[in-house]
C-alpha cells in the first residue's frame, strides 16, 4: 500500500509541476522522476493517470489564455505577439489555430471580417507612406503571424 501512495503523490507532483510548465521534460525534472516513468505511467494508466494529465493540460491550456489577455491588454504597439500566439496554437490548437475546423457561424464571420481589416490596411498602408513606425510594426507582426499560420495550414494538408 506505501508503494501505492509513494506513486501517487510523485504522480501528484509531476502533475502540479506540468500545470505549470507544459513540458513533461521540465515536470519530470522538477518533481524528480524520469521521463520513462511518467510515459509508463501513461501507457498503463497508472492510478487514472491519463486523467490526470488531461488536468494538468487543460491548466496549463488555461494559464497561456490567461496570459494572452493579459498581454492584450497591456500591449503596446511595438510588442510583438509571435511566440504567444504560436504557444497557444501548440496547446490550444481547436481554438486558436486558423485552419482548425470552425463549426460556429459567427467565428467564421469574425475571423473573414478580420482577413478583410488585414487585407484593407495593408492597401492603405501602401497607398500612404507616412504610416507611423509604430502601426508599420504592427502590420509586420500581423504579417509575420499570417505567414506562420499560412506554413502550418500547408504542412497540415
């Protein structure tokens, strides 16, 4: 019976260390067990194991939405959102992946209105030489992040 509780409180920790850090590598470092372990502990299911790490996923899911928020709402133009928003496609990829299958009308909408606002202010952008740095920084952001989501779109076909 100690085995039993020995395993499941090294599992519990691997677990609270994965919510954290969304590695297993990282989780097995900081709580100490071997990466073999933890992927025996998957493949047998070891104490509901496989539930546990869909827990700890969906808390580490949820802190990288946190932190995305965040970000948007302290933002300044200048800040480039690139690896943020590659995280969340990594981990997140229903939600935020552009070429994950949209069954909701409306995100279709939105996300058509948003391709057209790229499309319309780029035409303006090059109809006006004087855009400021600042939004020129941010268009090569948008532009940077339409390039990343048009290579994993082609890799995905």
């Amino acid at each position: 019976m100690a085995n039993k509780e020995n395993t499941m409180a090294k599992q519990d920790a691997f677990i609270a260390a994965f919510g954290e850090c969304g590695s297993v590598k990282a989780a097995a470092e900081a709580s100490q067990v071997s990466r073999a372990t933890v992927y025996d502990w998957i493949s047998k299911d070891l104490y509901g194991f496989k539930d546990k790490m869909s827990v700890a996923r969906e808390i580490f899911r949820e802190m990288l939405q946190d932190m995305a928020v965040e970000r948007v709402k302290s933002q300044k133009p200048n800040d480039n959102p690139v690896l943020l928003i590659t995280l969340l496609n990594a981990h997140w990829a229903e939600k935020y992946r552009r070429d994950s299958q949209t069954t909701n009308t409306s995100a279709k909408e939105i996300m058509q209105e948003w391709q057209k606002w790229v499309s319309d202010n780029k035409q303006t952008s090059k109809d006006n030489p004087k855009v400021s740095e600042a939004e020129q920084q941010k268009q090569n952001a948008i532009d940077e992040v339409e390039k990343i989501l048009s290579r994993k779109k082609d890799d995905n076909s």
